[in-house]
C-alpha cells in the first residue's frame, strides 16, 4: 500500500514538520520504498518533486525538508509498490490539466477488475498503475458531464467525483486526495484522517520521528491549516478520522464540503 | 527574451555540465532573472524542477548542480519575462500529457497578436504568457489531425508541427524546444544551436564559467550526445546554428528528421 499527505491552508505555509515525519515512513518506521512526490501550489502554478526512490534516502527530499516552500495546497504520497513497476511515471502525484488549472491526484489502495470499467481516450495514462488509469477516467467523465469550460460551481465537480470515486471503491480500496490548486478533496475507502490546526496553536509531536514543533512560534492568529494523511503524524493531537465512503472539501484550510 | 538548452542521448546523461553554463546566465552573466525549469524524462516518466527566482540563486538549482539526474532527454528554460508576470504558473518548460506521454515545450521568443489565431479548448494555459497559448493550441491541432491515438510513425506529427511552428513565427520570434520523452524536436526562429559529440570525445570549456570538462573521462565510445542551446555553451568547440524557419528532430541523440 502506500501513505497520502496533504495540506490545505488559508496562508502559503510550509509542510516542512509533517513531510518529516512521512518521509521516515519511506524507508524507516514504514515499508513504503518505491518511491515518494510531492505537490506544491503556488498561486496557480504547481510544482511537483519526485523520486523512484525511498523517501527517507533521496537527496530531494532531504532538500524539501531543509528548504521550505510555502503553499497554500500541497499532496504528497510515499509508495509501496502494487500495481505497476518501481520507476518514475508510476510514481504520484500525478498531474493533468483541465479548465486551465492543475488536478493533482494521489491514491491510496488497490484496484481489482478495473480495465473494462476505465475506458479512456482523452486523458490516457502514461504509466501502468490501476491509479493513473483510475485519475484518468475521473477527469474523462468530469468532462463528458461538464464540457470543456469549468462551471460557475466548481464544488459541483466534487461532489460528482465523490459518486465516481463511490463507484472505483467498489472496486477495492480507493484512499484518494485530489486537488485543482485551490480546493482540496480528500476521499475516504478506509484510512484517511485530517486535523484542523487553528488559534490558539499548541504544540505537536511527531510520531515517526523525534521532533517536536510549537506552533503557536510558526503561525499568526488568523492562520488555518488543514493537515491530511492516511495515520495521524503527531501522537499529542486529535486527528478526526474518516470512515469508508466519506470525503471532505477543503478550502483555505476550511472544510466547505462534506458526506 | 529567455535561453533555452536540451539535450538527447543514447544513454541516459547527466546535463550538469551544460546547465552549470545556463544557470550563469540566469543572473551572472545574463539578465534571465525571471525564474527557470529543468524536466527530465526518465523512462515514459519525467520530473520537473521549477522556481520563479533567478537560477543563479536558486537552491533547487543548486541541487540540480550537485546531483547529477541522468536522463535520456532534457528540456530546460531561464526567463527573462515578456509577456506574463514573474510567477510559478509562467514558468517553463510546460507539460502535457497526450496519447498516453508526456510533452513537454519551451519557448524563447515573443509574439503579437496571436489571441486571436490560438483559440484552444481542450488544452488551456495555466498561466497568462503567449508561449503556453502557443503550446496548448499546437497540442489542440495534433489532436484534431491525428485524433485521440498516437500514428504510427510518430515523426509524421513532428512534420505537422513545424508547419504550426511556421504559422506561429509569421507571429513574432519563435524558437522552440518540444519532446515527448523520446524525440527532440528544435525549431528556430533566430536563435538556436546545437551540437552532437561522440567518440573521439574531447574537452570543453563552458564561455560563461571557468569550467572545463574531459567528455573521454566522463563517456563511453558509444555514447551519442546532442545539446541544443540558444547560444554556444561553450568556447573551444564547433556548433551548428540553425536559421530561420529551420528545424531538427533529435531520437537518441542523432538527427533523424530535419528541414
């Protein structure tokens, strides 16, 4: 399997402490070897860094947590490698552009009988995991429901992914984030957690790795961020977790969609 | 106007060197400030690095200087911002996934008037300059000749890119660089060369740094390298400049298509 990451946040923040503590996960306190990436918006733009190899031993993600970079969404993921060899394009997230703005995608799971189901022709994997074919057929449907201009609603668009991502899940275990730069979904099969971190900031201890942050040093009073990820990362907070079939809309840190 | 460098080999090639030379001019000794990007194929995979601030700054450039990534294709860009503000979202080079690869495009030049000619659905830009439009709408035009499979003969779809390119640069200055992870196409405007070394390897002496590399030291006697740049990287060797309207399409670092 793997573990998901992700970040929504009112403020460009950095995700420094909690990539600290997956990483670990990609090699040490976890079995998640083959391979890690990271997603980074920046305003509109994104930019994503990846590796085939484990996280806790690649240089890149050595530079990610001594150089931090604000964002006000990020998604990452560390692999273990089911479906689909150790190499590059299999690696997440993986990224397409629809309506002029960036989709990033991890998944979290495994598929069974899926290929006659994924039929795709616009948006066509370019590695061989059941998940890029699955973030694919995603995108292929949103189109063929809403066209090629993005509705005035876009939380429409979620919650029509929440019934596709209903219909992959009865296909085996679909832990999904997604996210188009502005909006984060995170999408429940049967590990997936979340913790909103807001004022008054206290402070929180990671659980994969012997660091402590305070963040009432880190943070204003008006910041507010989402933190996203398949097992709590800290062992001092109360992470909220998600039972099969449910998802949360997040925006600017806030929860603004939910089943 | 912004620098532009590539490179396709028989074996994947680390592009240390060369981009050592180019970073130099993202600050020191030229004024292409405005943010930079590397994407490397690996595999049917590819990884971009990306910052909106000068490359001779920058940190994740610096990694890219001490790590070497070795690849079969790279694409690479330095800014010196036209149209489109300095941001991540302008930065280039630009991806798009089509027929189950990944595409990748750069663009040194500035157009006019070109909103009108670059109506685009399918693939719309993130950011506001005119070489993402330029890129979105060649993408749409291969899809409305070539449909939703890739042709057999894939330099087939090259052909037909040069003759939009040909349209493009009745527009203004367009040179430009595109892959789709196995070919290498440049073409050019006003500004572009490359060079292709093979055994008997030699050294070379980078014009905008005090470095010399012994290719015989760093090679094999099979190894095919090509490098496209806007302007010679270095100072002691033969590079073959392109003229207007001109254009190479590289596959394992040998010319196999041309105009």
């Amino acid at each position: 399997m793997c573990e998901l990451l992700a970040m929504s946040a009112n403020v460009p923040t950095d995700i420094v402490f909690s990539f600290t503590g997956l990483a670990q996960r990609g090699g040490v306190t976890g079995p998640h070897v083959d391979g890690w990436g990271i997603t980074f918006y920046e305003g509109k733009g994104s930019r994503t860094f990846k590796d085939a190899c484990p996280s806790s031993e690649s240089q890149i993600a050595k530079l990610i947590q001594s150089f931090p970079i604000k964002s006000e969404v990020v998604v990452s993921h560390i692999r273990q490698a089911n479906r689909g060899c150790v190499s590059l394009e299999n690696t997440h997230p993986f990224t397409r552009e629809l309506w002029g703005r960036y989709w990033t995608y991890a998944h979290n799971g495994q598929l069974s009988e899926y290929q006659d189901k994924f039929s795709v022709s616009r948006y066509q994997p370019v590695g061989d995991t059941d998940s890029e074919l699955a973030f694919c057929w995603l995108l292929e449907k949103v189109v063929e429901k809403f066209g090629d201009n993005e509705p005035e609603d876009i939380t429409l668009v979620y919650h029509y992914i929440a019934k596709l991502a209903d219909e992959i899940r009865a296909l085996g275990v679909f832990n999904m984030i997604l996210s188009d730069g502005d909006h984060l979904m995170s999408y429940c099969s049967n590990n997936l957690c979340y913790i909103t971190r807001k004022a008054p900031f206290g402070k929180a201890r990671l659980i994969d790795t012997d660091v402590v942050i305070d963040f009432d040093k880190e943070t204003t009073a008006n910041d507010i961020v989402t933190v996203i990820a398949t097992r709590p990362l800290t062992n001092n907070e109360q992470w909220h977790i998600l039972s099969a079939g449910e998802w949360k809309l997040f925006c600017k840190g806030q929860l603004i969609g939910e089943l």
